[in-house]
C-alpha cells in the first residue's frame, strides 16, 4: 500500500492515452478486457485527460471502467487541460461535464495538466489554482496534482507558490534522466525538496523505449525492454506511481508480468541500461512520444507523430523505410509552418525546423 496515498494499492498505473483503436474509434471490447486484467491483478489507478483521444479517453473510462465497477474499486486522475477552455468562468462547467463524462462524483487526483511557465501564467489568470482548492473543500477532487513539462527552475517556483499541490507528474525515463532539454533528474530533486510524491509518465518514451534499434534488444538479451524502461522508474525512492499508456491486452499482460511482484532493478540490469542508452543516444532519433498533441493544431493535417517514426526508421537503417515514408498520406512537404506543433509540443521539439528537414531529404 502507499504511505502518502493509501487509497493507492500498487505504483503502476493504467493510462488512458494510447489506447488500442479499430479505426478511429476506441476498441472499447479489448479496452474491458485490459481494465479487467489490471484490477484482477490487484491495481487500481487510472488516467485520463479531455485531449485523449480527442475526448473519447473520458468516454472509455465511464463504458470499461466507472459502469462496471463500484467506486472503491478504483482510482480515477483527470486533468484541467489549458487548451480545453480560455475563461475563468468555463472552468467549473468543464469540470462538471468531465465527472459526467467520466461517470463519477468525484475525482481522487486532478491534475493542472502540461504545466510549463506559460501554462501557468494562464492557469494563474484565469484562478485555475483556487478553483481547484473550492474543489477541494467540496469533495469533489481528493488531491490537487500537476503534470508538468518545462525546467526544475520552473516547477520550484511553482511549487513554491503553490503548496497545496500534493503530486507532481513529470516525466521519467533511463533516456531523459539526465537529458539537459526533459531535466527529468533535475526536476525530481526539485519534488524531493519540496516533499513532493513523484508520479511517472513516459516510463517507455512513448514506446520509443520498446521499439529500440537491434544492437540495443541484443543487450536485453530477450528480457521485455518495457521491463528495463517501468522498473527504471519505478525503482526510484520519490517515485509513489508508474503510468503506462498500455495500446493492447498484449502490452497489459507484458507489463503486469513484472509489475504484479515489482523488483527495482539489479547492478547488472542498471549496467544494461547504461550501455542501452549510450546506443540510444548515438542515432540521434527524433525524441517524439506519440502524444499526437501536435496533430489537434496542424493546419496542414500531417500525422507528425507518423512522419517522425518513419523518419527514426530511416536513421536506423531499416530495410524498405524510406517507401514506408514515402507511402504516406501526407509527408514532411505538406508543412506550412505556421508553427503552432511547436509551441504545443511536451518534449520541446522544434517541429517547423525539423519537418523542413524531413522534407527537404525527400524532394
């Protein structure tokens, strides 16, 4: 059981983000079947934001989950999204339309999403923070959380500011531990000074971590790499929670097959890790995680997340990938570089310059 949170059962967590999809719809049959395999397992955190899935996240949790299950039965975080509303006074309306949407009463984390300096100025204008802790007082929300993407300088003066925050969501990863852009070690220290529980995302990179190039699977030595990436994180003193953004029952099984019994990670496993990372480093991927928050503010309706994959396979060397990018829909060349991916973008990307690039190699 956690100690901070004793309504927590076990610290890995089930994220509503990258769902397995039949089309472009949710595949909410194989979604039951994943939510009743993690709470017969003996867990209960899930997550989910109104971005996923372009809204159709929450809706997953209210038909595989809320109206299958009674309320102590699991633990629901949702966030406030920036992006999902511009005045003070849309706050409490989306708030109340996320419980329906969900199918709860209340929420036991939620979360100021995606904070970064500029979020937080307008989550600072439009009372975001005071709203939360109204929320509070009412039941409504259990504990007040933030899910943050910006410099350990940044989160200290938030969490300066604003005590009444009882979890930071940052995220972890062997690749970002001491990455200068993520500052995913340094932003930790900052939640340890200020007594903060640390909540992981992207434990596996946004599969990237799974999806690894050969030389680097040789040094697993057939052991499953989202075991390396999830035990990395969750082996961290700070660390009360691991979300993993499952996308089939397969991943589910995988990841509960070393999480059930969680052992941190040995010597010689972190030793692997090292050597993993030094190969990762080495073939200057593009560090995209597949949050697809570029694709809602694309004017020329590229699948980014795509073109970069294809793009990481080209890197890499991989037999037929360069007509695997070529087959797409829409490539690098319909970038109008308005920008707008960029400013959006959790891992600091310069899409604009590198969509030019991508671009310009296949003219």
């Amino acid at each position: 059981m956690n100690t901070v949170f004793p309504e927590i059962q076990k610290n890995f967590g089930f994220g509503f983000m990258r769902l397995p999809m039949t089309g472009e719809q949710i595949d909410t049959a194989q979604v039951t079947q994943m939510v009743d395999a993690f709470l017969a397992a003996g867990f209960s955190y899930f997550d989910t934001a109104r971005p996923y899935h372009g809204g159709k996240s929450e809706e997953a949790i209210r038909q595989c989950l809320t109206s299958r299950y009674p309320r102590d039965r699991y633990v629901l975080a949702d966030k406030l999204s920036a992006t999902m509303y511009e005045r003070e006074d849309e706050i409490l309306p989306l708030f109340e339309n996320q419980l329906a949407a969900c199918g709860v009463d209340y929420f036991d984390f939620y979360l100021i999403h995606a904070n970064s300096a500029q979020r937080h100025e307008k989550y600072t204008q439009t009372r975001a923070y005071d709203i939360l802790r109204q929320l509070k007082a009412e039941g409504k929300i259990r504990h007040i959380g933030m899910s943050f993407h910006d410099s350990a300088r940044v989160l200290d003066k938030i969490l300066t500011e604003h005590p009444e925050i009882d979890m930071v969501q940052l995220q972890i990863n062997y690749v970002d531990w001491d990455d200068l852009k993520i500052q995913s070690r340094r932003c930790y220290e900052v939640c340890k000074k200020h007594g903060k529980p640390v909540f992981v995302m992207e434990p596996v990179k946004g599969g990237t971590l799974v999806n690894l190039p050969q030389e680097a699977l040789k040094e697993m030595k057939g052991v499953s790499p989202a075991s390396y990436a999830i035990r990395f994180a969750a082996g961290l003193p700070e660390v009360a929670m691991v979300l993993s953004g499952m996308s089939s029952l397969e991943q589910m099984q995988d990841n509960l097959s070393f999480m059930t019994d969680f052992q941190p990670l040995s010597y010689a496993e972190k030793q692997v890790v090292e050597r993993v990372t030094a190969i990762y480093q080495a073939g200057n991927r593009i560090p995209c995680t597949g949050c697809r928050y570029c694709v809602e503010h694309c004017y020329g309706q590229i699948d980014i997340p795509a073109v970069f994959a294809r793009m990481n396979d080209v890197l890499e060397g991989k037999p037929g990938a360069e007509d695997a990018y070529r087959a797409l829909d829409r490539g690098a060349d319909r970038c109008v570089g308005c920008d707008m991916c960029s400013h959006v973008c959790p891992q600091g990307l310069n899409i604009r310059m590198l969509m030019n690039q991508i671009s310009r190699k296949f003219w």
